[in-house]
C-alpha cells in the first residue's frame, strides 16, 4: 500500500471542489487498512474513509489527515433455500453495477435504488433510500473493520440500528468502523414494490406487473429527469434531510401552509417535504448565488454550475437554512458532510 501526499480530492468528489488530502492511500484488503490505520497512529493523523465522494463536500482547506479510499473488492452469490440469495459485496464495489448485476441475475429487492451513485460500503453508512426503498430492506450482514482493536466484525441488521438515512455509524463512537463487505438478502420471486408516487404514476394505466428489468429502467428514467447528471455537473445529491415532525409541530405548520405535504414516518411522527418548503414556500428552485444553485428540477439538490468553491456552495446552504429558520422556524439537517 503506498501512501501519496497533497492529493487533490476535488475530482474524487461529485462536487467537483475542494482541497488536498494530506495523505492518501488505497485499501484494497483488510491488511491495507490495518497499514493505513498504523500509519495515521504514527503520525498521529486523523481519518477520512472515501468510497465515491458522491455524499461530502470538502471544505478549500482539504483534510489534513489520511484520507483511505476504500477499494475492497468482489462479489459473490449464494443461492438458499425458499428462493433467496446472499449477495456479498465489497465495499468499494460500484452499488449502481451491483443493482445492474442484481437485475441482470433476476434477484429481486435492490431495483428501486437504481441509479444512486457511489459504493456498496456507503449504502449502510446513511442507509441509502429512494423511491421507498431503503438499503436496510435487504441487509443481512454488514462486515467492519473495527480500528480500536484492529479487528473484524460482523453486524447483523438489527445491530447497524438503521433509521432514515442513518446508522450507527453515523455517531461516534461507531462511527470509526470502516465497512468492509455486505451481505444482501435477495429473492428470486417477484417483490415488486411500485407504492412510491413517482413509480406508480410511470406505471399507471399498464397491464399487468412490470417486470425487474422495467422497474429498475423506470426509477432511471425518473432519476434521469428529476436529478442533475453528476458526470456532467458538480453536486452531491440530496443536501439535506426531509424533516422529521412530531404530530404537533406538523399541526402548528399546516396551520400556517395548508398544502405542506406530510406522510406518516413511524408510528407518531410526520416526515415533511422540504424541498416543497424550498421550492413553493420560500420560491427557491432554481435560485442561483454566484456559481451554486438550488437544482431547477429538485429543491433539495444543490448544483455546482462551475468552478464553485466549497464556501460558495455553503453559503447557499446556510442562507437556505437560515430563511427556512425565520420562515418556518425549523431547524434543518444536512444529508451531505462537509470534510475539512
Ligand atoms: C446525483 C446524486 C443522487 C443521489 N441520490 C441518492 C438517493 O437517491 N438516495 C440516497 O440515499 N443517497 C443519494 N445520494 C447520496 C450518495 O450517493 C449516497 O449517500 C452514497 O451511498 C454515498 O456513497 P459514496 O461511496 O459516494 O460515499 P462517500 O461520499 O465517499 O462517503 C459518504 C460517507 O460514508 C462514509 N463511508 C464511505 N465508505 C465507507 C466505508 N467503507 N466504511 C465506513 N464509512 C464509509 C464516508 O466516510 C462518509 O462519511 C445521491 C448523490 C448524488 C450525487
């Protein structure tokens, strides 16, 4: 494993900004982390774990740590009983060629997540969702390297405490196990799952249940129109969270802006639609500061329209949170971490 210094992370995020990696090394193996990890102790650095940088932002200063790229690779299918397979995936796999591959082998539980950029290692991180649909659904084992002891661990679903795009591994002290492989559960039997909006209005008027391959082919198409190509143009997806409310506060809202949407999340509280806020509430779509923009087609999304810096980009984040603030009086959360 070779450690390189004064990396530019810039285009190893789909941001598209940002500094340098003090130090940055590539983990293609357990053994690899364990050098890495002894090396950041040497040198008494902090650690960044980097799948594809497609949920970050890293500050102009860069990270001046370690930066480990997870690159652990290979998968595997086992098929069981009662037509259910084990998908076992490395971390630094691509998630979008694992669904493809997935759907390719007519198993059926990830199609809905088509198309979300970035690693299989990721997924659990913040337990990716879309189209209702969530990692978690599928997740049997998740594998970690765990640094304290240098040691490995396995994690059954329950253990990984997953909530709306959240882990324990978002929260310290959980949050210093590397991801090193996971284990999907899979079926072979049709699962379609067609409730979200979105989905059953691509399919509306059809004859007949859709097939794998058309659902994963819809949500792309859907993902297509909606999300800004981030091969093309710098972003990171979702920059916040949707809001999480107790029924009360929901209430007082809806008092307030009587069209605000708001669908039932657990048992008593409401998750609201925030880029409804942005978009019709505070009549943001599409606003632009300098080179960053609210995307024209999905409030939530912040773009890099070029040559953004990090601070640019922060800016319109914070002034978004702040006229939400004055408006609404809600405090919103970030999907997206800021690395610095
Ligand atoms: C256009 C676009 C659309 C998106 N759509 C969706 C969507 O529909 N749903 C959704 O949930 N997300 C979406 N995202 C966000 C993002 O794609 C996901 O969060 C994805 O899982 C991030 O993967 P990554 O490998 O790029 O992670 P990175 O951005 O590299 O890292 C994200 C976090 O995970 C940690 N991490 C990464 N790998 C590991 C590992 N092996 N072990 C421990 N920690 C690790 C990092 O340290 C960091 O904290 C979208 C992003 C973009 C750009």
């Amino acid at each position: 494993m070779r450690v390189e210094e004064n990396v530019p992370l810039k285009d190893l995020s789909t941001f598209k900004v940002g500094g340098a990696a003090r130090y940055f090394c590539r983990a293609a193996s357990f053994d690899d982390l364990k050098e890495a990890y002894r090396f950041a102790k040497s040198k008494k650095l902090k650690i960044f774990v980097l799948g594809g940088g497609s949920n970050i932002l890293v500050s102009d200063a860069g990270f001046n740590g370690l930066v480990i790229k997870n690159e652990i690779s290979g998968i595997k299918f086992t098929e069981k009983s009662g037509g259910l397979t084990l998908v076992e995936a490395g971390a630094g796999e691509n998630w979008d060629a694992l669904v493809a591959l997935c759907v390719s082998k007519n198993l059926w539980g990830l199609e809905n997540l088509s198309g979300i950029p970035g690693t299989v290692g990721a997924a659990p991180i913040q337990n990716i969702g879309a189209y209702g649909a969530e990692i978690k659904d599928t997740v049997k084992w998740v594998e970690v390297f765990d640094p304290k002891f240098m040691k490995r661990k396995v994690m059954t679903a329950e253990a990984c405490r997953f909530g709306y795009r959240d882990s324990r591994f978002k929260h310290s002290p959980d949050s210093r196990y590397v991801v090193t492989r996971l284990t999907l559960t899979l079926s072979t039997s049709p699962r379609p799952n067609l409730n979200y909006t979105d989905v059953k209005e691509f399919f509306a008027g059809r004859n007949g249940t859709p097939s794998l391959h058309e659902i994963r082919e819809a949500v792309l198409k859907i993902r297509r129109h909606k999300l800004p190509d981030y091969e093309k143009i710098g972003t990171a997806g979702s920059f916040f969270k949707n809001p999480i409310l107790s029924q009360e506060e929901f209430n007082r809202l809806r008092a307030q802006f009587p069209d605000l949407p708001g669908r039932p999340f657990g048992s008593r509280q409401i998750k609201i639609s925030l880029a409804h806020i942005i978009d019709k509430i505070l009549g943001l779509k599409g606003f632009q500061k300098g080179p960053v923009a609210v995307h024209g087609r999905q409030a939530l999304v912040l773009v890099n329209l070029g040559n953004a810096t990090a601070k640019e980009i922060l800016l319109l984040a914070e002034e978004i949170e702040r006229r939400i603030k004055e408006k609404l009086g809600l405090e919103i959360e970030r999907e997206v971490e800021i690395i610095k």
